[in-house]
C-alpha cells in the first residue's frame, strides 16, 4: 500500500480552490457519468493558469510541463492492487446522494488529497447491508 499522503509532483492545493467556490465535478468531471471520476490534464490547469498567480514557481513547474508536452506525474492516492479485483463505480453513489466526504474526508482541509478513510470491504459491505444494496461477491469483485 501506498503512503497515506503521498508527496506530489505540484503542491496542488484543495483548499484554496474550493475557496474559489469551485465544485468537485469542475475538475474531476466523470464522476457522476460512470466508474472514473478522473484527474484533470494539464492544459486544463493552464486554462486558468495561464493567467492566474503565473509568478507562482508551482505555476511556472505547471506551465514547464505543458510546454514539454507532458503531464503532470500524479501520485494516486485510492486505489486498489489489482490483485483485490475490485469493481467500483463511482456514478450509483453520487446518483444515490452519498457525498464524496463520507468516503474521501473533507476536502477542504486537505492540499493534496490525503487517504483519510480506509476503503477496505468492511466499509463497502456495511453501508450495502444498511441501505440493502446488493452484498453478492460479483457486485464489487471480478
Ligand atoms: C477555474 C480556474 C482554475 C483552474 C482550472 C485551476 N486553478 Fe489553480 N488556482 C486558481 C485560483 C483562482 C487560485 C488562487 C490564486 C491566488 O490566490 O492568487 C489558484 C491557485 C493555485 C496554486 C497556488 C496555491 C497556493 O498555495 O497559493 C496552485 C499550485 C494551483 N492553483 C495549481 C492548479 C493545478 C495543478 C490545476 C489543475 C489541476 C489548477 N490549479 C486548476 C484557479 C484555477
Ligand atoms: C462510496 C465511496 C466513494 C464516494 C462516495 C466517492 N468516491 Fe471517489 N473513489 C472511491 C474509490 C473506492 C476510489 C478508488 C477506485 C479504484 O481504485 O478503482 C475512488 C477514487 C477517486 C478519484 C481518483 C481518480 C479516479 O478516476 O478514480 C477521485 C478524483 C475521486 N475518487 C473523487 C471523488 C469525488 C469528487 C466524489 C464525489 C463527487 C467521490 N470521489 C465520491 C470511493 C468513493
Ligand atoms: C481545481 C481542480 C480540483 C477541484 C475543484 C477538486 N479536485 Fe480533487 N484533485 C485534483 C487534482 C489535481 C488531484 C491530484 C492531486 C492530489 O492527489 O491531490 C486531485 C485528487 C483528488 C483525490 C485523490 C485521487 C487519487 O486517488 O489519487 C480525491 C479523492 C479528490 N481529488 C476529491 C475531490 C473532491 C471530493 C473535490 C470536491 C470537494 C475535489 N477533489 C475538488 C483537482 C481538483
Ligand atoms: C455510504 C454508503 C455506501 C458505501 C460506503 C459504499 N456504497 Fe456502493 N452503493 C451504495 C448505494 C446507495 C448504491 C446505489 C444502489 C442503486 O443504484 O440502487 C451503491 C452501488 C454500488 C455499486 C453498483 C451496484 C449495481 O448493481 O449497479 C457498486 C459496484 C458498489 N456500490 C461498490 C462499492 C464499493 C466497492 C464500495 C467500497 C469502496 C462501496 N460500494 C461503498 C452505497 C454505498
Ligand atoms: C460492497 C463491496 C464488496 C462486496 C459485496 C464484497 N467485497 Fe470483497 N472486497 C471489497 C473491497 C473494496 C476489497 C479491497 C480491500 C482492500 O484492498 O483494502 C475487497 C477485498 C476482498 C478480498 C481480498 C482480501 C481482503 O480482505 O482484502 C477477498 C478475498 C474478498 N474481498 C472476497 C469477497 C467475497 C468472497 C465476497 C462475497 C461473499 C466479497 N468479497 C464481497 C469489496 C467488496
């Protein structure tokens, strides 16, 4: 398993742009349409970037990135091995109204996303029997 806070590329930060009243789905914008909320690109950054805080060396490392044509090298923070052979979807659950806080922590105090919850089976299968949502082995697993 991977560091609870793994050290980034950039010192992105939630705070500060949650402040800005941005909206999870802003950035991470397949997470009501299927299983991958997704990380945004690079030129989606400098979309904004290119103009705000552009004497930032944070922003400057960004805008060196793009120019040499690649992208920013996250470190995942949830994920599974695939050993595990988990299937998750995020979709169902937004549809169901659970917030992104019950399984990501609050967001707007953490910079780098930090893994404060423990996605173990416990966790899924627990809410599953509350809610009556199916617990069959092939729900989560293939
Ligand atoms: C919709 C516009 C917008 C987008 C898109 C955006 N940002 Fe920002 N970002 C801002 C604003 C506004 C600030 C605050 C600037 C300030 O306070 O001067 C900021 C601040 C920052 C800072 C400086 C934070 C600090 O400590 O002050 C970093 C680093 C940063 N953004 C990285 C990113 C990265 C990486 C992405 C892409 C994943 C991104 N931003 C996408 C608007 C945006
Ligand atoms: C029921 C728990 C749950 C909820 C609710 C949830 N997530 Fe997730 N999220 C996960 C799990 C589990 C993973 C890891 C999935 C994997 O590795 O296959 C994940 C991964 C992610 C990732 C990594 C990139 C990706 O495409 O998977 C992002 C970003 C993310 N979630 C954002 C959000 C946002 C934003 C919300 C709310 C709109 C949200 N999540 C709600 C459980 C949840
Ligand atoms: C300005 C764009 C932006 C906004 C708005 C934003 N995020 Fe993120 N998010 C990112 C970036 C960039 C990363 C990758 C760096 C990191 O791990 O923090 C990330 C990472 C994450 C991760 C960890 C993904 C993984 O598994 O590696 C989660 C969970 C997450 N965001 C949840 C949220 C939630 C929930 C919200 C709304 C409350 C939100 N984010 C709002 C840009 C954003
Ligand atoms: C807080 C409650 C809650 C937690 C925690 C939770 N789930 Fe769910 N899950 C739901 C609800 C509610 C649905 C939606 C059922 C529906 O659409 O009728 C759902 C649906 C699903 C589905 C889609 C099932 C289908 O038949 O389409 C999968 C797959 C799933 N969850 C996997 C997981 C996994 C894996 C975890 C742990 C990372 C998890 N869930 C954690 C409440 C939860
Ligand atoms: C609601 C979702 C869910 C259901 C239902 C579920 N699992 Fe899991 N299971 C998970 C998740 C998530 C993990 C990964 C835990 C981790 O890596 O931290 C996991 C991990 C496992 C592992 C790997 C060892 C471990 O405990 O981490 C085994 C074996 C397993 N599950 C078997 C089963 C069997 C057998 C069933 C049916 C009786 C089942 N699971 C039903 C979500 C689920």
């Amino acid at each position: 398993m991977h560091p609870e806070h793994p050290v980034q590329p950039i010192a992105f930060t939630h705070t500060v742009h949650l402040a800005k009243r941005m909206q999870c789905t802003t950035c991470h914008v397949g997470v009501s349409q299927g299983p991958d909320a997704q990380i945004p690109n690079v030129t989606f950054c400098m979309g904004c970037h290119m103009v705000i805080d552009t004497n930032n060396p944070e922003i400057k490392k960004i805008a060196a990135y793009q120019a040499r044509g690649e992208d920013i090298p996250w470190v995942r923070v949830y994920n599974y091995s695939p050993s595990a052979h988990v299937r998750f979807n995020h979709a169902p659950h937004i549809r169901a109204g659970v917030a992104c806080s019950t399984c990501h922590g609050d967001m707007t105090k953490q910079t780098t996303a930090e893994r404060k919850v423990n996605l173990n089976m416990g966790f899924c299968v627990e809410c599953h029997k509350q809610k009556r949502v199916s617990v069959d082995c092939d729900t989560c697993h293939f």
